[in-house]
C-alpha cells in the first residue's frame, strides 16, 4: 500500500512523447517508474502497490488485451486507476479497453499542460471538474451511444447487469455484446427490474437487474444459454473482502480461494477499506491484525460501522486475540494460517448469500459477461475534443462510452469513444423532448491527426451549411469574421470569464476558457466556431447530406453580429439577461403589473393641471358676474340660527 506520488509506466516502445510527459510528471513531483512489459509489472506490483497504472499501446494492439484483461479482473488489482496512453487512433482496441473498465484514454501527442490536466483529472481520487473547450458548434445530428457494462450471473429470464447507466425501474433496452453473440443476434431486450447500488462485482456504480428477452421467432436460440448454465452450473459465491498489507498471505489468500468459489476483492490502501464493503457486500471480511491494531485502528472502527453487523469479521495473524474492539460484529481470530481455507470457511459461514442463489454466475474473463447497452442520441455540440449528447437517460458521470455518428464518420471515418464530464437535464419540449438528458464529454481517442481532421470538417460545415450563399464570406470562405448575412440569426463567440480548474495540478491554468453550453431548442439555430479553428485549409470531406443531419438552419435564419465585441461590459449585459430570463413566472407577472401601475401614476401626475394655472377657470367666470351686476358681489343673505331641542 503506497503513497500517491509514485505511479507504474508500461512502455514497450519509449518515444520522445512519452520522455517528454514523464518529465512533466517529475516536475510536479510524481515518480514515474518505467516498466518495458506486464511480466515487469507483476513483479514489481507484488511488492509495491500504487493505485495508478498508465499502459501505453505501443507495439501490436492483439498483444496487450490478454494482459490487460487478466490485470483488470485480478482480486489484487481491483482498486487500481488504468490509464490507457493513446499513441494512435484505433476504434476497435479502445472499444476493447472501454469494456475493461479502464479509468480513462489520453493521447499521449496532447500539448503538456492539457496532458497534465487530463492525467490530474484522470488519477484524482476525488471528483474534480475539467473546463470545457469553448466556443463550439451547435447542432442536433443523429448518434448512438454505447454504455460498456458486465453481466455477473444469468437464469433463464434475469440477469444481473452493472454498468454507470442510470434508467428508471420498468425502461426497456437494448443490449449487445456476448449474450447476444452467444444467441447469434444483434441485440438483446431488457427491461429493468430493480436499481441496486450493493452488491457490486466490477468497476461500476450501479447494478441494474433485468429481465432479457428475444423475439418470439428466435425463442429456440435461448437454448445456447441454458447449455451454458448447465455447463456452469448455479452455485453461488462466497464474496470476500481482503485487508492485508503482508504480501506472502496476500499470495495465500488468492491461491486458495478458488475463483470458482470464492469472488475475492482485495483492498487497495488503508482508505479505501472504510467505504468499499459497503458497496460490495460480503459475505465476510478477511483482515491483517496490523490493520486493527495501533494507527490504524480508527480507520478499522471506521470501516466496522459501514459494515452490516450480520457479517463477520476473521482477523489474520499471531496478534488476532489481542484485537479488542467495542462492536455487535462478530470478530473472529484466526491464527493458523495454512490450513484448508475453503473448508474452514464453509463451516464458518454456511450457505453464501447472495441476491438470487438459483443463478448461474459468470466467470470475469468469459465473453459473456461483456455487454453494451445501446441508446438513441443526438449530438447537440462539438469540438474537436469536446462532445455534448443529448439522450433518453443518464449517462452517469466520468464513465466511458463509445459514439456512433454520420458526422464522425464523415470526419474521422470511425466511431468515437468519450469520458463524461457531468450530466443534467435539458429542455423537454420540441425537438428534443424524447432526449432531456444532456450528457457533455471529452472525446478521448483520436490522435492529432484527427482532432486536425475533425476541426477542418467542423469548418467546412459551417462554411457549407451556415454561411448564405452570395454573402461577402464567399470571396474568403477560410474568414468567418466579417461575413454580411440576413437578420435573423448570428454567431455567438462570447467567452464566459469563469474558469474552472483542476485543483490536483498546482500553477496550471486552463487551456480553455470554461462555459456552458447552449442548449438547442424550438428557436433558430445557435452555431458557435473556435477561432482556432478559423484559419485552418478547405482539405476535408464533402459536407453532411441531409440523412446525416437531423435540422440544417435556413439562410435567413442567419445574422452574423459584427459590433459584438468579447468585453467585460458585454458578459456584463449577457449575465444581466440571463439572469432576468432565469427570473420564476410569478414574480415576472407581479414585476409587470407593479410597472403598469407605477406608469398609470405617473402619467397622471404628469397631466395634472399646473399650480399656477388652477382655479384660472372661476376666476374668468367671477369677472363676468360682477360686470353683470355693476362690479359688486351680490350681498350675502343673513344667517339665521336655528335651534331644535
């Protein structure tokens, strides 16, 4: 168990990429130690543990899934950060890596600073926040998406599915991958059961229990799984949680505790054993005496109250009776090490628990625990290494994803893999009403090549499909800045002054200045291009046909503002309007009214007659009754008293 300023390097081919971004990680103080294969890795893991493991893909991609496979489902490594270091553009093999679970993809030709965020975003152990590039273009063009998930174990109608996907009890599905190659279909129907957050087998949030179907004419091909199950079998597992620190009985615990019995999880460092049983639920917890005793034995007491108290607690090693601790568990010594562990914890334990004790589980490496669950999208903004998504459900957040779309395959011809950043929920009316959800993203897996080829497309299409025809932009279609266009619509290049950055890397700023996105609603369509990407030649492929995009602007749809200006004063009036837009109804409508009588007040204090002109009326009437009378008033009448008891 290591401190976290020292991580593992797999390079077979070390170029002048990777020197250089080993350098930068020495500069800010993290030791990088290079290892030439994964024999090098095992070797020096076993003897020092470091939560962060970067595998470079140099070399045949064929080569590293074996490998990277039996890494990612070993008990030992089941805390661990992969990072896969891009050094070339393959759809196929990092669909491959997505699968595995790996925490996250950086191209290795990425400038320093950005590589540096991107590896403190990737290796944090708490959530941090990335900025986004900015500006970037707008538009609803058709996608799906491909959330990787794993199944643990099947029975003929259920399943248990754990993936970062969030759907609502009773959504329906579609899902691809070993099941349905094992059934020889392109996809399989689910329809989700219940949501569970316990329970866990791999390296996602959630747990998701489903009910599968096929259609009705491929009813017989369910054969192939009930061979199977009965090929398998339906015993349940034990589910152990490890806290050891001595490598020798680390090495004995896994070597006899069979996989095909015992589904053991091995914990990472000292601080991650007070949360993770929560999420895993084991049957029983396995702990090294050194761990409850002295320093740390508060993070042991810790650990204890997260724990369901039903499940025991077998302390390893010669100072286990001396672990004394006020607990309902039950804590149970064990001393003797090199005995039959399988036997001694039947007898301990009983029959396993476990959510469906009838289901078949499925071992980690077998191609049937693979699975893609595949939804409907539309991408709704882009950038050459930003994509925002909009889709029926939650994506959930930093899980990678893979995206099928015309306009990737137009620019780049391949899919696309990329990490969420967060999610929200967007508009629910118009055209995008059956996709509230919006996801935004980094796209992770494209090399400079085509990040360059994707910006040139990106340019094309605006110059193509924004710009109207016969506009003075024509003259010099590589210039957007002084193009005349009708009046209706505009390009927006504002830049919001707030930044957000990666706390994790000290004296960085960001590449980019962060802001949110525009959403695309029912009005007129809102495009934005990066300046960067402005002055880049017309090499790219033709522009999107009209399958490949869902809503093109009209010409007088378009208004290019050229007195806006990217000052503090216009942020200032743009803040000021969406804050009075972000105002509720209520307090709009009693706002108008009170301005409608405080107008009607006004006008009427404003049309009064003037002081010095009041009364003039009776005194003209006055001068013509005493001309008619001689110049005298009429003399007035006496009063009279009168008095009534």
């Amino acid at each position: 168990m290591s401190q976290a300023k020292e991580i593992y390097w797999v390079c077979r081919a070390v170029t002048a990429d990777v020197t250089q971004k080993i350098q930068l990680l020495q500069k800010y103080h993290i030791t990088v130690r290079l290892l030439g294969d994964f024999q090098a890795l095992t070797k020096a893991y076993s003897e020092n543990r470091l939560n962060t493991i970067i595998i470079g893909d140099e070399g045949d991609p064929s080569t590293l899934e074996s490998p990277m496979t039996k890494l990612s489902n070993h008990p030992e490594y089941a805390g661990v950060r992969f990072i896969l270091s891009l050094s070339r553009s393959s759809a196929d093999f990092v669909g491959k890596v997505v699968d595995l679970g790996f925490r996250d993809i950086i191209p290795v030709d990425l400038a320093d600073t950005q590589w540096l965020r991107r590896y403190a975003f990737a290796s944090s152990g708490r959530p941090t926040e990335l900025s986004i590039p900015n500006p970037r273009m707008s538009m609803q063009n058709l996608a799906s998406v491909q959330i990787p998930g794993r199944i643990a174990w099947i029975t003929e109608k259920e399943l248990w599915l754990e993936t970062r996907l969030t759907p609502p009890v009773g959504a329906e599905l579609s899902m691809s991958g070993g099941l349905s190659e094992l059934l020889g279909l392109k996809q399989v129907r689910l329809k989700v059961l219940n949501r569970y957050r316990s329970h866990l087998h791999f390296r996602y949030s959630e747990a998701l229990l489903c009910r599968w179907e096929v259609a009705p004419q491929h009813q017989v091909r369910k054969l192939a799984v009930q061979n199977f199950m009965n090929e398998q079998g339906s015993h349940p597992q034990y589910r152990f949680y490890a806290i050891v620190k001595n490598r020798e009985l680390r090495n004995h615990l896994v070597k006899n505790l069979p996989a095909d019995r015992f589904q053991l999880t091995v914990a990472l460092n000292k601080n991650n054993m007070i949360q993770e049983p929560r999420f895993i639920s084991p049957d029983a917890v396995l702990i090294e005496d050194k761990m409850c005793l002295g320093l740390h034995q508060p993070n042991f007491e810790e650990m204890l109250k997260n724990l369901d108290t039903q499940v025991p607690v077998f302390i390893l090693g010669d100072a286990a009776a001396a672990v004394h601790v006020p607990t309902e568990h039950r804590l149970i010594p064990m001393t003797n090490l090199k005995g039959d562990f399988q036997s001694f914890f039947e007898a301990e334990l009983g029959a396993p628990k476990a959510v469906n004790l009838d289901a078949t589980p499925i071992p980690k490496h077998d191609p049937l625990s693979f699975a893609n669950i595949l939804l409907p999208a539309r991408v709704t903004s882009v950038h050459p290494e930003f994509v925002e998504i909009a889709s029926a459900y939650s994506l959930g957040r930093f899980g990678l994803f893979g995206l099928e779309s015309p306009l990737f395959q137009s620019a780049v011809q391949q899919k696309i893999h990329g990490k969420v950043l967060d999610t929200y929920e967007g508009e629910t009316q118009g055209q995008l009403k059956e996709f509230p959800y919006r996801s935004r993203a980094i796209i992770v897996d494209l090399a400079k090549t085509e990040r360059e080829a994707l910006g040139r497309h990106l340019v094309d299409v605006y110059r193509r499909q924004m710009i109207p025809k016969g506009s003075d932009s024509q003259a010099n279609p590589l210039r957007l800045e002084e193009p005349s266009a009708p009046s209706e619509a505009f390009i927006d290049q504002k830049l919001d002054p707030i930044r957000t950055l990666v706390t994790s890397v000290p004296d960085i700023s960001p590449i980019h200045d962060a802001a949110m996105p525009e959403v695309l609603g029912a009005g007129p369509m809102r495009t934005e291009v990066a300046r960067s990407l402005r002055d880049i030649g017309p090499g790219a492929s033709g522009p999107l046909s009209s399958m490949e995009t869902e809503v093109r602007p009209l010409a007088e749809q378009i208004l290019i503002d050229r007195n806006y200006k990217e000052s503090s004063v216009a942020n200032f009036f743009d803040a000021m309007a969406e804050a009075v837009l972000n105002i509720p109804k209520e307090i709009k409508i009693a706002g108008v009214v009170a301005v409608g009588i405080g107008l009607a007040l006004w006008v009427a204090f404003y049309w009064r007659q003037p002081l010095e002109e009041q009364g003039v009326g009776f005194t003209e009437q006055l001068k013509i009754y005493q001309e008619q009378h001689g110049g005298k008033l009429a003399p007035p009448k006496e009063a009279v008293e009168t008095f009534e008891p």
